[in-house]
C-alpha cells in the first residue's frame, strides 16, 4: 500500500477512534489538569518531608513536623526516645511580629538557616532578610543584622575547562618557603630571606605549568603538572529577544565535543633543596582522556594520580615515585566496552598501607581492600547480584565501611536505596534500614543512632529512629498523612514489572491514571523516556504531583515511564546493551512492557502509543517514531542531542567509544529523518547550554529537505528545557489531536 495512503487511513481511524471517546481531551479536562498542581501540593501530605538536624554530637536533634493544625518544631532525644517541643512558637511569633512590625503566624512560621546550640538554648536563623537569635527558655529574641549576600564572581560553566592558572602561592608545611607560578614556570621563594628561585625552565605558553602545587608533607618535594593545552571549541547562542536590549544578544561558551583534541598533562615533582626534577615516562597514561586526583602518599615518597584512558576502557591509579621517577600500576580496570569512570571510589586507610576501591569487575558494583604496596586484591569485600550505590563513610578503627546499595532483598523492585554496614573483611553485613522502600538515613556523629525516612512511589513517606549496631526500630517518628491528597482525587501510579527483550530479566516501570479512570474506556497510551545511560529515571519515592506525568495523563491518556536495558545500577550487562548502541535506547524492552500492560489491562489501547522527552529523551522520543513507527504513533520531542557527534565529549565518549565512527552515525536523527511518517513534534531554546541547540535545527533541515511535515517551537531566552509552560500546553494538544483525533480546546478558554 502507498505509504502516504497508509498513512491517512491511519490518522482516519485515530480520529473516528477518538471521537468515539468524546469525555476525553475535553476543556473540562483542560482545566482539571491544570489544577492538579496545586491539589496535589506537597503541602497536603502532613507528617511528612522529616529532615533531621542532629545537634553538634549530642543524641539529639530536631525537625520540622508539619500537620494540619500547625507546622511544629520537635526536638527528639534518642537515648531516652522522647519527643518534645524545641521551642514557644507563639511566644517567638509574638517576638517576631513586634521585632518587624508584620503579623507572623506561629502556625506556619517557617525559618531559613536554622541552627540550634549543643547546649539547646540559642536558635539562630533568618527570617526576612534578617539574622536572629532567639534565647529559647528565656524567650527574648536578639536583631543580629542583615544577611550580607555573598560575593560572587564569574562562575565557571560545568562545559568549560580548568586551565589550572589561577590557584594561589601555596606555602610549605614547615612554613619555609612559598611556591607559585611565574612566565608559565614553577618557583619558590624562600619566607626568611625573599630569595625567589625557579625549579623549571621549559614552561611556555603552549606546555605551562599548572598553578595547583601540592607541597609533599615533609616539605622536601613540591608537585604540578605540565599541561599542553589545546584549541578549543565553542558554541554561540542568538539571544533573540534579550530583556535590557533591542537588539539580540550573541554568547559564547566553551563546549568539547567527541573526537576533539585533548590537553596533556604530565605530573611532575622538584625536590626544593637541589632543585632536582623528577619528570617520568608517560607510558602509562599516553592516551589521556583526563589525568586527575593527585594526592601525595603520607610518607612522602609518592603522589598517587587517577588516568582514565581516551575511550573509556582503561582506567588506572598510578603511582609516581618522587625518587626515581618511575610510575607504577596500583590498580587497572579494563573492560570491552567501557569502565563506568562516574562509579570510581578510593580511600587510604591504614597510613596509606591500604586501600578501599569500587568495580563492576564482577558485573556487579561492589567494594575491594587492596594491599597498596603490592597492588592486589586482599579481599572482595561486598559481593553478591546486587549494586552499591555509595560509600558513606570508613570506620578504620573498627575496620567498617558504611554504604548504599540496591538490590540486595529478595523479591523487591532491584532500584530501592537501602543503608549498610559491612566489615572490611567481608564479613558481618548488617542491614540498617529493613523495611521496604526507598531510604534516606541522617544519622548522628558517632553513628549510634540513625533516622531512617523512607518512601515508595506507592506508599506515602515514613520516618523513624534506628539503631545503627543492628538496624533495631527504636521508635516511629512520622507516618504521612495523605487523606487530603487522596480527597482531592489522588490515585498513587502502579508498580509494574513485566519481562524484558530476552524474555527474563524484570523490567520496572509506573503506570500512571487520570482521576476520573474508567475502565470501561480506551485510553491512548502515551511513554515518558528518558534512556540515558548512567542512572535509573523511574521514580521511586513518593511523589504527590509528578511535573511530567500528572497532568497529561489527567486529559485521558495512560501515561507510563520505565527503566529498559541501556540504562543503570543494575548489572553492567544490563548497561553495557548501550555500548556503541545509543540508538537502542532500550526499545525492545519499553514495547514488550507496554504490550505486557496492555494485555492485561485491555482499556491500554496498544494502537495508540505516543512519546515524549527532552534532552537524551528527546533524541529517544524522535528516534521513537522514526525507527519504531510500527508502534509509536507521535513524538514530542524537547532539546534531544540528535546527533551524538553534536553533544558533549564526555557523554558520548563514555557510551559510544573513540575514536568517533559509524556508530554516531548509525543512531543521528539527522541521518534518519528521511524515515519520518508519524507526527512529531520538535522544542528547543534558543539558549541551550547543555545540548547544542543546532542539534535540533539541523533535523529541522533534514526534514525539510526530506519534504516531511512536522512541527517546531523555538523557546526565545529558554535554556535547556522539556518545554516550560508554554511547551506543557503544546505538548497537550499535540497529543490531543494526534492520539485521541480531538480538537483540543481553544488556549484562551483553558486559563
């Protein structure tokens, strides 16, 4: 059949299949969307959002408890697990009001910076642009002045690179002498005398010396690293319609991108006395992508630096003595694809002698005590199919090692954060926070006691206090309210696991309802993604208004997020399916879920599914409908990295490999825009600082010379963006028309 036939007939049944639908994209639904946002305010959800502040090193700490009647500020003591007041709130919303001259309401007082003293009789804040000091038993309420904003000078853009030239004169430990840099060179100057002297002479401007001296603990040595810079690139910004000017505004901002040249750093040490260089082989990191984390040993024999290969697939900690010059291998991971340089962990315990490191050697993130000296494995010292998340902190003296991890209890979804305990041997595991959910722990200076708060997507927040020597619940704080949210016509989204492409492996996503469900209805189905590697994106918390999902599911839509293969913090299996294979983005598993849930909830009407992302979810949700056309019957697509040979060098290195190939090519929307026959819709700011903003205009140039219809909005002063209120609004009515076939309401008539 003729493809454009195809595709009327297509569009034809869409609209007929909508219209039969009727009770949904209508402007009462418009307006109940758009009302959610507030119905379902955090501040609906009482006994929630316990954030404690333990005070200085005591067994107590504070909190606010907000419930209907008031917001309360408690105080707890852990060792006699009592609850009680922190302080008069009347009495200083009386202060308060008489110090400002505004009624304050002691109901709904809410401070800013809040410390309390060790000795709990001093609350310090601010409250209206103004420090205070409240003397809580005497209840008199000190004026301590304005809040002096900080200065702030030019701050660096997260793109731009540290060319390591304006670090300070820094003086040695035996305060003897002082080290800085001159004509790009490294020299000392003597406190006592003013005597200045250089320890080298071959820095220029293309092979400086950087500013960052590290002086060895024992004075004898100092550090730096010659660098040899590099060209760099920029993108430029039209800044079409600037507020303080008529005409528009062009930025700059540095901005590397894959295959771009690379600067070369060598360490290098001087030894003061005799001015000796110690300058070595760069065998062992010639092929830098970066060179960092320069640290000297304790003993002052060494530094210890980190080398993370060009290409991702080596990644060493190396040793370079400060006597002779050689470097050594302390530890190497190498991998076929790539060796996941965000998950790297050190500390040296031990006096050095000793070593606490993170690999996924095993396909699975876990911890490893090595013998620093002779560079090997003592033990493995966490192990299993589960992933540590992050280390919290080293116990040495009793040889512990406090952690995160997922994954580990049986049965739950593999994404919930729990808290760990662990001895460095490997033995003696202990489970902090049991109970189900995803936990955040805050817990006091000498680690006796922790305050577990914890959540699911499904199930509202808990908070109580836990021993930390065996996880034992001492007492239940807070359990959230949420009858007001569910008054107001809440429904939680559903939990739901379904097999992936090989037909074993779960795949965890939500599922997501309007308010007024009904299942006797059909409901187009519409996939929030957002694939990129490097994390999970389904949430897992509790959330009562999700920004993305809430309201478009509200127009009578199913709207449903899941993590497929391709993505994080399962096994790296799992995520290396994205290696050279962005494109991928986990489709096979996202349409085997969807077909899944729709088979089982037969009012999901699989004939109907949309999509929509912003940044690599928006080159996902393009690559959707252009590859997957079969199944995905409109993209929205906000600020997408089209074309990974367009966006930053240390995003698509780490994933699709150096040097730069076909496999770029292979997943550019530009390249395959030609494929287009679904609706599409393309957002961009014209101020995008994450993602190159003609990545997007360059597949509007393609689909305009391919002939294709499509639709684009150009957000003037917007950044990186999903499409900010305007582009919600369009995002609406785009699949209001194209996946219920409904006219959507005219703008001026929803708000």
């Amino acid at each position: 059949m003729n493809q454009i036939l195809k595709h009327g007939i297509c569009s034809l049944a869409l609209f007929l299949m909508g219209g039969s639908a009727m009770a949904q994209g209508t402007l009462e639904d418009y307006k109940r969307a758009y009302a959610l946002r507030d119905s379902f305010s955090r501040q609906r959800v009482y006994y929630s959002d316990v954030y404690p502040q333990w005070i200085g090193d005591s067994h107590k700490f504070w909190y606010l408890r907000h419930t209907p009647e008031a917001d309360e500020y408690v105080l707890v003591d852990a060792d006699k697990q009592k609850r009680t007041s922190l302080f008069n709130r009347q009495r200083l919303a009386k202060e308060l009001s008489a110090a400002t001259g505004r009624e304050v309401d002691a109901d709904r007082l809410r401070m800013d910076r809040m410390r309390v003293t060790e000795g709990i009789d001093t609350l310090r804040f601010v409250y209206d642009r103004k420090k205070w000091a409240f003397a809580i038993r005497k209840g008199k309420l000190v004026d301590e002045g304005k809040v002096s904003e900080p200065r702030r000078g030019r701050q660096r853009h997260w793109m731009e690179v540290d060319d390591e030239k304006g670090g300070n004169p820094v003086v040695s430990p035996d305060r003897k002498y002082e080290a800085f840099i001159r004509n790009h060179n490294v020299y000392v100057k003597e406190l006592a005398t003013g005597k200045t002297r250089a320890l080298s002479l071959d820095g220029t401007l293309g092979n400086y010396y950087s500013s960052y001296i590290q002086w060895s603990p024992d004075s004898r040595y100092l550090f730096s690293t010659r660098i040899r810079p590099v060209e760099k690139r920029y993108v430029y910004y039209v800044e079409s319609s600037p507020k303080d000017q008529l005409q528009p505004r062009l930025h700059k901002q540095e901005y590397a991108k894959p295959g771009d040249e690379l600067r070369f750093k060598v360490p290098c040490i001087f030894e003061v006395e005799n001015g000796r260089a110690v300058i070595p082989s760069t065998e062992l990191f010639d092929k830098q992508y970066d060179l960092f984390w320069f640290r000297w040993t304790e003993d002052s024999k060494a530094v210890t630096f980190e080398y993370n290969e060009r290409g991702h697939q080596t990644y060493r900690l190396l040793e370079l003595s400060a006597e002779s010059g050689a470097v050594r291998t302390v530890v190497e991971e190498k991998s076929e694809t790539f060796v996941n340089h965000q998950r790297m962990f050190r500390q040296f315990l031990n006096g050095g002698k000793e070593l606490v490191w993170m690999s996924e050697r095993d396909n699975w993130n876990h911890l490893y005590l090595y013998d620093y000296a002779q560079g090997r494995v003592k033990n493995q010292i966490t192990r299993g199919e589960w992933y540590v998340r992050e280390v919290l902190h080293i116990d040495e003296q009793n040889r512990q090692v406090y952690f995160t991890a997922s994954g580990m209890t049986e049965g739950e979804d593999p994404y919930l954060v729990k808290y760990y305990r662990i001895n460095l041997d490997g033995t003696g595991l202990v489970h902090i926070t049991p109970d189900e959910g995803t936990h955040r722990a805050y817990f006091s200076r000498d680690r006796k006691y922790v305050v577990d708060t914890y959540s699911l997507v499904d199930k509202a927040p808990e908070a109580a206090l836990r021993s930390v020597e065996n996880g034992q619940l001492l007492m239940s704080l807070e359990k959230a309210d949420i009858s007001s949210l569910e008054a107001a016509g809440w429904r939680a989204p559903e939990v739901f696991t379904a097999k992936g492409r090989d037909g074993k492996t779960d795949i965890w996503g939500i599922i997501m309802r309007p308010t007024n469900f009904d299942p006797t209805k059909k409901y187009p189905i519409i996939e929030y993604i957002y694939a990129g590697p490097g994390s999970h994106y389904v949430p897992k918390n509790f959330i009562p208004y999700n920004n993305n999902m809430t309201a478009l599911a509200e127009l009578g839509f199913i709207v449903v997020q899941l993590d497929g293969m391709g993505t994080s913090f399962r096994s790296k299996s799992f995520e290396d399916v994205c290696y050279k294979n962005l494109k991928d983005a986990g489709f096979p598993d996202r349409k085997a879920w969807i077909r899944a849930a729709a088979e089982k909830y037969p009012y999901m009407d699989i004939e109907r599914v949309g999509i929509f992302g912003a940044s690599a979810g928006g080159q996902e949700s393009t690559t959707a409908v252009l590859l997957h056309p079969e199944f995905y019957k409109a993209a929205y697509s906000s600020c997408g990295c089209h074309d990974n040979r367009m966006d930053k060098i240390w995003w698509n290195e780490q994933w699709l490999g150096y040097p730069v190939g076909d496999q770029y090519k292979e997943g550019s929307n530009v390249e395959n825009a030609h494929l287009l026959t679904r609706p599409l819709m393309l957002v961009v700011g014209e101020l995008d600082d994450n993602v190159d903003p003609a990545s997007t205009m360059q597949v509007v140039d393609a689909l305009i010379k391919a002939n294709k219809d499509f639709e684009l909005v150009v957000l003037p002063g917007v950044g990186h963006t999903m499409g900010e209120s305007y582009g919600e609004h369009k995002r609406f009515d785009f699949f209001v028309r194209n996946l219920m076939g409904v006219q959507p309401p005219k703008w001026e008539d929803v708000k």
